[in-house]
C-alpha cells in the first residue's frame, strides 16, 4: 500500500496552536477545533505513515499507528495547579510494539517554532510533556527550551525498568562508555534525566564513579530540536528517522537491558 508525500505542517495549521496558547478555554478551541480534526491531526498522523517507512529502511523496529499513536490534545489537570485544558501541541510516540510508552521510543512534538511550553508532564494524559511534574509546579518553572522537537531513547515509569537499565550500566561500564561516545560522535547528548538526589540502593558503591550521574537518571533520552522550516517540509521524517538511527546504540543498550 502506497502513502501519499508527508506534506508538512502548513503555518496556516500550526496557527491555531499559537492561537490556542493564547486563548486557552473552551469556547476557543470549539469554534476553532476544525483546523485541528480536519487539518493538524491528518498531518501528523501522515508523518507517522511516513516515518514508519524511514524508520524500516533504517532497520529500525520502531512503528506508530496514525489513530492510536497520537495523545490528546486536552490536558489532564486533576493533579495540576495549572488549569489550562489543552495543551499547546500535537505529539505523539512509535514504539516497537506500539504502546505509547513501550521502553525505548522516538517522541515527536509539534509546535510553532520558539513556543515556550515544557517538553515533559509525566502526570498528564501525554506523559512526555511535564507541565504537571510535582517539582516543576514547585519552581513554578518547566523544562528549557520550547518548540518543536524530536527525541529518542528511554522514558521509563516503572521502577523494575529503570532499575534494569541501571544494573545494565553498571554491569557493562565499556559498554555504556561505548553508547556515549558512539551519541556524541553524533552530536548527541542525554537530555536532563529527572535525577535523583542520591544513587539508588543497591549502587551506593558508585558514589564518585564516573557512572554515578548515569544511575541516579530516571530517563535516557536525547532530543533533537526542530525548525520551523523543517517542520513544514516534505523532509520531516527523514529527519526525524536519522535521529533515531544516530540513536540506535541507546536503543539497542537499552532494549538488551529490558529483555
């Protein structure tokens, strides 16, 4: 079966998500919701299709379903002193079994460029977005850098996934030398990994080691931010699929680890 060109994300489209941000309610988002069905969800689930194919080119065993991969749009504010009900993006992940969240994913978010929303809420319907985060409600402050992105890698919620992913560094320390190297030859680096004051029981041992800021993470993920011209280009998921293959030896440590 063929797919039509990924289009790209036309700025008319992309509008009534600035538009969103600054009317925030209801009664905006009803009048408007039309470019959003009918518009804005069409492309991105045209850039899963499109990715899908990248991505199996790429040897890569990463796909997304155009309907089941996409979050919401509306926000979960139950645990949330921000009430805002939509959030300010479309996103959604692939996984290689098509779960949202299924350990090691690539992440795409999709905003106007220079948009200023954080990039993660692990308490709202779309965990890889945390304007929730307890500790972001604290400072009253998200995650730098806004806009358009793409990450790939390990957003673990479950505490036998991260503490695997911790025994599989500490086991293999040439190893995860080795995916280190192998990101930043790519230019990559981890992004900031929601750690933890002190190393987790079990890897007191590394205190002071060079593994230590490794284990105290509760994520590995790296991120590419995207331009606004590379968002509305036919390229978009090329781009992308790069990406998650400079990211394969994150992928495959990781995977290994889980099993």
């Amino acid at each position: 079966m063929t797919h039509a060109p990924f289009p790209g994300f036309a700025a008319a489209d992309l509008a009534f998500l600035s538009g969103l941000a600054a009317h925030n309610d209801r009664d905006w988002f009803a009048a408007h919701r039309s470019v959003y069905d009918d518009r804005l969800k069409p492309t991105l689930a045209a850039l899963i299709s499109a990715l899908n194919a990248a991505l199996a080119a790429r040897d890569l065993p990463l796909a997304g379903d155009p309907k089941k991969s996409l979050f919401r749009i509306h926000r979960d504010v139950r645990f949330s002193k921000d009430k805002r009900p939509y959030k300010t993006h479309v996103s959604a992940t692939l996984t290689r079994d098509g779960g949202k969240l299924s350990p090691g994913l690539v992440y795409l978010h999709i905003e106007p460029e220079g948009g200023s929303r954080p990039a993660f809420d692990p308490q709202s319907i779309d965990p890889l977005d945390p304007s929730t985060l307890p500790s972001a409600q604290a400072a009253d402050a998200g995650y730098a850098g806004g806009g358009p992105f793409a990450s790939a890698g390990f957003y673990l919620t479950e505490r036998p996934h991260i503490d695997a992913f911790r025994r599989a560094i500490a086991a293999d320390p040439k190893g995860w030398a080795a995916v280190e190297k192998a990101l930043a030859a790519e230019g990559l680096a981890l992004t900031e990994g929601d750690s933890v004051k002190r190393l987790p029981k079990g890897f007191e041992d590394q205190a002071g080691g060079r593994l230590e800021a490794a284990l105290k993470r509760t994520r590995w993920l790296v991120r590419r931010p995207l331009t606004g011209a590379e968002i509305g280009g036919a390229q978009l998921p090329e781009i992308i699929a790069d990406l998650a293959a400079a990211a394969r030896p994150l992928l495959a440590f990781g995977w290994k680890a889980l099993g």
